[in-house]
C-alpha cells in the first residue's frame, strides 16, 4: 500500500508541475502582450491589400517604431474565415523564409526582435483583396 501510495504522490506531482507549466506558456504569450502595448499606445496602421497585388505596401517601405519589438499583424474580422500566408521583406535583409498564415483578428507576431526604424513590407502568396492592422 505504502508504494502505490508514493507512485501516486510522484504521478500527481507530476502532472501539477506540467499544468502548471502549460498554464503560464498560455498567459505570457510575448506576441499578444507586445502587440497590446503598441496598439494602446495608438502605434497601428491599417493594411489595405488591393485585389490583384502581393505586396504591401505597392511601393516604398513600413519603417518599425520604437515602441514594439516585433512586427504583430491581425486580420479584419470581416475576414475570419480568409487566411493569408504573408511574409515580411526587410529592405537591406530580404524577405523571411517562412510563411505566416494569418487568419481573423487574432495577432500574430510576423516578425520577431526587429530594430527600431527598420524599413520593411508584406507579401502575399495569393492575390485577393484583405484588410487588416499591423503594430510595430
């Protein structure tokens, strides 16, 4: 009785240190709290993507505030169910490597630690028109 006992013990231990440890991945998303702080401080821009266009801005560059670490953008909620595979492209660096699909008005952190005054913008994979809000 004693063993089964210090098994449940160390099996209930267990599972409060993994629920505590998702618990606190959940509420300190960095992307979500840095994109608060730029958007409370009234720093955002609307995205107007035109049908027929991959890129945004058409032409010339987005330069990064000081006030946010990361480029966050969301979708209109208008647009929930239209996701968007966009990339940034840096002036001097090229564009990322990846894709991010971005969907409805949840933020999504595009690109991460970029320095301030950084000259930069979107591109689309497909056309079509779509609306949303960048912080950075």
């Amino acid at each position: 009785m004693r063993t089964l006992s210090t098994r449940l013990k160390a099996i209930l231990g267990v599972l409060a240190l993994t629920t505590t440890a998702f618990v606190a991945v959940g509420v300190t998303h960095p992307g979500k709290a840095q994109a608060a702080e730029c958007i409370d401080g009234g720093n955002y821009q609307d995205v107007t993507l035109p049908s027929g266009s991959l890129r945004f801005p058409a032409s010339g560059y987005l330069k990064t505030s000081s006030r946010c670490q990361d480029i966050n953008l969301k979708g209109n909620p208008w647009y929930d169910q239209n996701v968007r595979a966009i990339k940034v492209c840096f002036k001097t660096a090229g564009c990322q490597g990846h894709w991010t699909n971005v969907r409805g008005s949840d933020w999504y952190e595009i690109a991460t630690n970029v320095k301030d005054n950084t000259e930069y913008y979107f591109k689309f994979y497909s056309y079509g028109k779509w609306y949303g809000v960048v912080a950075d």
